[in-house]
C-alpha cells in the first residue's frame, strides 16, 4: 500500500509537469508566502482569539505537549514491527495539524490515512459492527463541520478558517488511541488460537 501510494504521487507529479510546467515553482512560492495568502490556522491562534488572557500561554502549551506525545511514540516505535511504525507515522500526521504550523482545513487530504487505519482497525476488530462505527465516525464528523460551517456563515464575526481545524484532528486523536492496542497486537487467526488452546 505504501508503495503504491509513492508510485502515484509520482506519476501524479509527473503528469502535472506536462499540464502545468512550473507548478513546482508555483507550489513552493505558496508555501514560502503561506501566511500572506492564507489566514493564520492553529489551534493556539483560535485559543487566543477565544481566551486573550492566557490564549498565548495554552497556545505554547498545546505545542509543547503535541511534540512531547510525538517524540515518546516515534522512541516506543524503534525497531517495532510495521503495524507499529504506521500507526506512530498517522498519530504524527494528526497531531502535526496542532503543533503550531500555520494550516488551513484544505491540508487536512492528509488525514485520510489515519482515518482509514482507524476504520480498517474497527473491521478488523469487530468484523460485524465494525464499518458501521467507521461510517458513524464519519457521519458525525459531517454534521459537526457543517454545523460549525453554518454557524460561522451567520455570526458576526467569522471565524470558519479556525473552527474547522478542531473536529477532523480532535476525532482521530481520540480514535487513534482508541485503536492503538489492536494496532500493536493484531487479533489472532481462528487456527492459531486452536493451536495455542491445544498446546495448553
């Protein structure tokens, strides 16, 4: 899967060569001027505009956590197997969305990952009920962001670009570690519990 993932941004990239020669040079002018073409979007900007007295302190806070949680799983996950690695590499894609680098919700394409190692982790976990809960994840994630879309079109004071940094981000980190046990220790196969029952 990860192989193929590469070979398609690949392809991808090249294709975009021929249709647009110097999207390269485009892109990286975007990201060099991020914030003059993009309204800034963290969580801590949204914490102090929403609480201006410690908004600043919670802000650095939040950061020094994000990174502190990132460092201790990438030192559990040396030398893990590649269960381990890809859940460790989404909960880094996730919590990079609130470590303090400005984003806006169009970068969230990158959380499609974790959420399908979350939906593939309830399947494999609960092989009936399973894809019901992803698509129940995924239904309130859907309503809470247009809620959140709705609410900003009529207040006053519009704050869309921050609101909706919170629901997508918070929802994994919560189903991440949901899953994080059935991530390291896949469930047995039927045949090898009989084997382990027999040996006893």
């Amino acid at each position: 899967m990860i192989l193929w993932f590469f070979i398609t941004i690949i392809f991808l990239s090249i294709l975009g060569l021929f249709l647009v020669p110097d999207w390269i040079i485009q892109y990286l002018r975007v990201i060099y001027k991020f914030q003059q073409n993009f309204p800034p979007g963290s969580p801590g900007v949204l914490i102090k505009i929403t609480l201006p007295g410690l908004g600043t302190q919670l802000s650095w806070l939040i950061s020094i956590v994000s990174a502190i949680i990132v460092l201790i799983e990438w030192w559990l996950a040396m030398r893990k197997d590649f269960r381990w690695y890809l859940w460790t590499v989404c909960l880094t894609i996730v919590i990079s969305q609130w470590i303090g680098i400005p984003t806006i919700p169009g970068n969230f394409i990158g959380l499609i990952l974790p959420l399908i190692l979350i939906s593939a982790l309830f399947s494999e976990r609960w092989p009936r009920g399973g894809q019901w809960v992803a698509v129940l994840i995924s239904v309130i994630l859907f309503i809470w962001e247009w809620a959140l879309f709705y609410l900003d079109i009529i207040s006053t004071q519009p704050k869309m670009q921050l609101n909706l940094i919170i629901p997508l981000p918070l929802t994994l980190l919560i189903g991440l570690y949901w899953v994080r046990w059935w991530a390291f220790k896949p469930r047995r196969l039927l045949i090898e519990e009989l084997k382990l029952v027999e040996s006893d």
